[in-house]
C-alpha cells in the first residue's frame, strides 16, 4: 500500500487562518496548498506564510507556507459549498490534530488510497484486505465513489421530466398537424379527384412530415447546444464550480432526433389519416 | 350571447383540435405547476421537519448541525445553556454507528442517538425526545433503546426483545465488545434517512455501547426557548462564544444557501422554458385558428361586431383553453408531484420526512398567474391579426378563392 503524499484537509472550518509575513520566520515553515476559492476570499498568494490552527481561539497555531493554489477537483456531492480547504502533508496533519495522549504513529486516518500493478485486480484485492483485516473497508474505487448516487437519482428526475415534456409536445404536435392538415383539405381533395390513391397520397405526406420533423430536430440541437453554453457558465458561476451541468453527447443528440423525427413524421400521418378516409369529392367541396 | 359563449361554441365545433389544446395545456401546466412546488418545496418541507420536534434553537460546532465537529463538554454546555433565563430545556445529543448482530445473516448497520434524559436540575421534568414513540415506551436506563421500523420489521424485534449491538462512537474502524440492550418500544425519527436504520436512548446507554469510548462531546443541543428563539440563540452565543446557536429559520436559511439551491436553480430553469413553451404553442394554435377563419371573421365583422368583439373572442378562446387546461392541470400536477418526489427521495443522505415538493397557497396563486399572463401573451398576436382585418379585401379574397 502506498499512501498518497497530500491528504485534503477534510474541514477546514475549524481551522483558523491568519497570513502573517514571511520575514518574520526563522525556520522554513512547512508547504501547504491553499484551495482557489480560499485563496481568493483571503486574499492569499503564493509565497504567504499562514499560521493555521485546531480551534478558533488559535491555540498551538503552526505556520505554514503556501506552496501553491489548486483548482479543487469539481466534487457534484459538495455541490454549493465552496471549498475554502487547504492541503497539507499527512505528517504534518497528524501532528497538528493528535490528541495529546496518542503516541505518534497511533492516529487515526480516514481513507488509505491504494494504486494497484493491474487494476483489474481490484475487487481481488479489495476482498483480500477485507478476510485479513477486520474492521478495515476496502471498496474498489467505483463502489467507492457514493457521490455519484445522488445524480443517479437527478438522471432519473430529469428523464421523468423529459417524458411529461414529449408527452405534451406530442399534445400540441398533434393539434397543429390536425389543423395544418385540414388547411390542405381542397388540396388533397383534388389529388383524389385525379386519381392519385391514398397510400400515394399517405406517402407524400409521410415524406413531407419527416423533412419538417428532420429540420425541426436539427434547430432543436442547434437551440439545445447554444442553451447549452449558457446553462453551464450560469451554474459554473453561480456555484463558483468547474462541473459541467449540461453535456449535449453524441448519443443525447441521436436519442433527440431517434424520438423527435419518428414522433412528428407519424402525427402527420395520424392526423392525415382521419382526413383521407372521406370521399374525394367531400373534401373538394367548399 | 357573450365572447365567452361565442368562443366556446367556436371550440366545440373542433372538438379535437380544442381537447388536444387543452390536454397541451394540462400537461405544460402540470409541470409547471410541480416546477412552483418544487422551487421552495424543501424549504417548506426543512422547515417543517425542524418546527416538528418543538426545539426552536440548535446548537453545534460547526456552520450546520450534522457538520462532523463536535461540543467538547456537551453536558456542562448544555447545563449552562439551561440556566439562560429564555431557555426552557436544553437536550444533548451524541451520535454513533452501530451494528446490529442478526441471527442470520450480515449484521444490521444503523445509527444509534443517545439523548440526555433529565433537565440539569435533579428533581427537573423528563426532556422530550427528538423522536415519536410508537408502540411501548421511550429508553430510560441506560440498558434500553428503542428502534425504528424498518429495524423493528427486518429484524422481527417489539418492545420486549433484545438486541446485541456493537456501537462506535468515535471512527467506523473500531472495533469494540458487543452489548446486549433490551427493545422498549418503537419510534418514529424525523431526520431518519432513506433506507438507514436508527436506534436512540439515553445517552448513558450510547456511551455503554460505545464500551465507555463517547467522551464528553457532542453532536448537538437542542434547546427550546421560552420566548423569542432569535434572542436565545444571541444569548447562547454571548454565554459560549465558541458554539454557533442558530434558529430554525438560520439553519433553512443557510441550507438555502448551499445544497438546495441547485432544486431551486433547476425550477426557475424549468418554470422559464414550459411557460415559453407554452406561450408559443397555444400562440402558435390560435394564430393558425384565426387564419383558418379569417373569412368568418371578416363576416361577422360585415355583419357588425365591433374590432373589440372580435378580439374579445380571440382572448376569450385563449382563456378558455388556457383556463380549462389549467383546472386539469392541478390534479395532473398534484400526481406528478408525488411520482417525482419519489424520485428525488431515493437521494442518499435524505431524512424519510423530507419532501421535495410541497403544496402552497402561495405556489398556486404564482400558477394561476402565469397561466393568465399565458392566456394574454399568447392571443396578442391573433388579437392583433384580427384587429387589423380588411373586412372588404378579406371577404373578396374569399370569395375569388
């Protein structure tokens, strides 16, 4: 096992930050990293010597030196809360936050990461290190990833939404092709009239449905893509996050055209369909 | 007859093209609607929940109950918090995970809340637990809990059964004795979370499952206050400056600010798109309505109705599909409603009692509004196109046509 060199701060609300100058330091204090956001709000630059503490009152603060500024990994479980975190070295943490009657090297931690030769291997080895040490969890990191549950769950909330929105847009899809079909009542009327049959005339309209549900589908995306940008740079500042909200795949384009064009080419038709089965001269006549 | 009889008889002469409309309507409105209880339905619901249990002050460490830090010296915090003059009761609470050994099978994960019992005084009344007994009686020696439900049905235990529980009070990798605890009764618990299992007693019997390991910190205090709930929890905050004291309305206030944000985000995204969605569809119905009646218009008008009348029945026409589709729409909302909060509740970390989506006065007055701004929004421009009609050119066109 080989732990990882930084450990994230976990909360960093109880720990008090004051950026003293540097000059004033003696020894070399210890490097930390200093998340963007906190960095911004206290005006912190690289170089800054910060004195950080367990409790608010800053008893047994140590100074530390801000090494660099990181751009937190976007994290969709902590989303709103701005990560004002530091990152420091594990030792240095442990030696900070032990309590006074643990001997060093007796803390606790709350996660070991673990990069394995073959990472196939990883439920093996997970289930290895669960048989051998009792008390110890250890999850592939796929399992252990639980934040991703959450936006399971909003997939599923936004897919619901999005069948109440076909539904009704079928709805009214439904209403105008009825009504853009009666427009073209003579029209049709004199098509039978001069012999053309109904399957002739169904086909017709089939071909003129999809065009129109193909170029409709096509501004969709177009309209969909563009909202796209804006949706994402209004939630990305809105929650000072790099996540990205809205991600326009290859695959959500074709499911869009797969349901869109079939769905509008066929209203077409059911709606053209009440109208052909009356009589040629009834739907020329004025 | 009036512009709202002639528009209706206008509708049932296309009664197809009329109930599509209206069934458009009906369901854009549902969504709406659910997009209006949904923007500050966890709000309400939070609310709710807090004001539920009677506690009218939460004290905690950290920015938000349940943040992980905890009151060094709960029970003397919570004794000088007592004295307070505005304070009536004030109840620490420590929570630990548990394992609950089965029979057969894995042993049970929970949570275990350990409540002090008794008011600071000796002789002072019994504190009310945050938790709703069901069947039996609440915990009151420290060789007693009680359980939720779904422990209580998963595991076939009534008041009266023991139960052999292994808590850790202090990091999940501990590995501690078993204890043996007696089931007194059966409670329900407020910020119980979706399919996690809660047990709670005293907080002598947390810290004898926890092998004597709790300390002296913990999670919370509730307090209840005599009077206003803003002046304890300022008072709190004089006495011990180190705790944060926050209202009910501080804390659905700051959760505001953080995680239900997004829900609210997402409802006015939503709120915008369905009512331009619906704005441009019942405009785009209308407007090809009119044109397919432009001849009967201009008649009507050679016959005598007024501009105003025919616009009249255009708006009237637009209200009343607009207004029918909206009536349904409240139903259609309502079972939506539940559908996607059973959705949403399948979310990690989200007390059982929690709902997304809950029914306001205020949300429906916002609905109705929208729905009539719709109405007149969406018939301006077939109004329009009515208003300006040429009744000779229109009549002649019609007839060479």
């Amino acid at each position: 096992m080989r732990p990882r060199p930084l450990v994230r701060a976990l909360a960093v609300l109880g720990i008090w930050l004051v950026p003293i100058l540097a000059s004033a330091q003696d020894t070399k204090p210890a490097d930390v990293l200093v998340s963007r956001q906190l960095a911004e709000s206290e005006g912190l630059t690289v170089g800054n010597v910060i004195r950080l503490s367990t409790d608010g009152a800053g008893t047994h603060a140590r100074e530390f030196r801000i090494a660099g500024i990181y751009e937190p990994t976007p994290d969709p479980s902590r989303l709103g809360q701005v990560p004002r975190a530091v990152r420091l070295h594990l030792p240095d943490l442990l030696e900070m936050t032990r309590p006074a009657d643990v001997p060093a090297g007796a803390e606790y931690v709350s996660s070991v990461n673990v990069a394995l030769t073959d990472p196939r291997d990883a439920d093996q080895f997970a289930r290895d290190v669960n048989a051998r040490l009792p008390g110890v969890l250890a999850l592939p990191s796929g399992e252990a990833a639980g934040s991703a549950g959450p936006f399971r769950v909003l997939e599923r909330f936004h897919l619901a939404i999005a069948v109440v929105t076909i539904i009704a847009a079928t709805v009214f899809l439904l209403a105008l092709t009825i009504m853009l079909v009666d427009e073209r009542r003579e029209t049709v009327g004199v098509l039978r009239l001069i012999g053309l049959p109904v399957r002739r005339i169904l086909t017709q309209i089939l071909i003129e449905g999809l065009l129109v549900a193909s170029v409709g589908a096509v501004f969709g995306l177009i309209l969909a893509v563009l909202s796209e940008q804006l949706i994402n740079y209004f939630f990305q500042w809105r929650y000072d996050t790099a996540l990205v909200f809205v991600r326009i795949t290859r695959d959500v384009a074709l499911t869009c055209v797969t349901i869109a064009v079939p769905l509008g080419a066929s209203a077409t038709v059911v709606a053209s369909w009440a109208l052909l089965r009356r009589g040629g001269l009834r739907l020329a006549r004025r | 007859m009036n512009a709202i009889g002639f528009a209706w008889r206008s509708m049932v002469r296309q009664p197809a093209r009329a109930a599509l409309g209206i069934l458009g309507v009906a369901a854009v409105g549902a969504l709406l609607f659910d997009m209006l209880l949904l923007s500050r339905g966890l709000i309400v619901s939070m609310q709710d929940l807090l004001d539920r249990g009677g506690w009218d002050v939460r004290v905690s460490m950290g920015e938000l109950p349940g943040s992980g830090l905890r009151i060094p010296d709960a029970v003397e915090t919570a004794e000088a918090i007592s004295t307070l003059p505005s304070v009536q009761a004030a109840l620490v609470m420590r929570s630990a995970t548990a394992q609950i050994d089965r029979a057969s099978g894995e042993p049970l994960r929970a949570s275990f809340q350990g409540v002090t019992t008794r008011s600071s005084d000796p002789a002072g009344s019994r504190l009310r637990a945050p938790w709703t007994i069901l069947r039996g009686r609440d915990a009151e020696a420290p060789d007693e809990v009680v359980i939720d439900e779904k422990i209580a049905s998963e595991s076939r235990l009534e008041p009266g059964s023991e139960i052999t529980m292994r808590a850790s009070c202090n990091a999940d990798v501990e590995a501690l004795p078993a204890t043996r605890l007696k089931v007194v009764g059966v409670a329900e618990f407020p910020f119980q979370i979706t399919n996690e299992s809660t047990t709670g007693g005293t907080l002598d019997a947390l810290r004898a499952a926890c092998g004597g390991n709790a300390g002296t910190e913990a999670d919370l205090i509730l307090v209840t206050s005599t009077s206003d709930a803003d002046s304890t929890a300022a008072a709190i905050r004089t006495l011990r400056p180190e705790v944060r004291a926050a209202t009910n309305t501080e804390v659905v206030g700051r959760l505001q600010q953080t995680g239900f944000t997004y829900f609210r985000q997402i409802s006015s995204v939503l709120t915008t798109v369905t009512v331009s969605f619906a704005v441009l569809l019942i405009t785009v119905l209308l407007t090809v309505s009119v044109n397919q009646r432009l001849g009967e218009i201009a008649a009507l008008r050679a016959l005598g109705f007024s501009r105003m009348r025919v616009v009249k029945d255009v708006l009237s026409e637009s209200a009343l599909i607009v207004g029918i589709g909206g009536l349904l729409s409240l139903p259609l909302g309502l079972l939506l409603a539940s559908g996607l909060d059973r959705i949403l509740k399948g979310m990690p970390g989200i007390p059982v009692a929690l709902h997304f989506f809950v029914f306001e006065t205020q949300a429906l007055a916002v609905h109705i509004g929208l729905l009539v701004a719709t109405a007149i929004i969406a018939a301006l421009y077939p109004m329009r196109i009515v208003s300006t009609l040429p009744i000779a050119a229109t009549l002649r066109d019609e007839v060479i046509g």
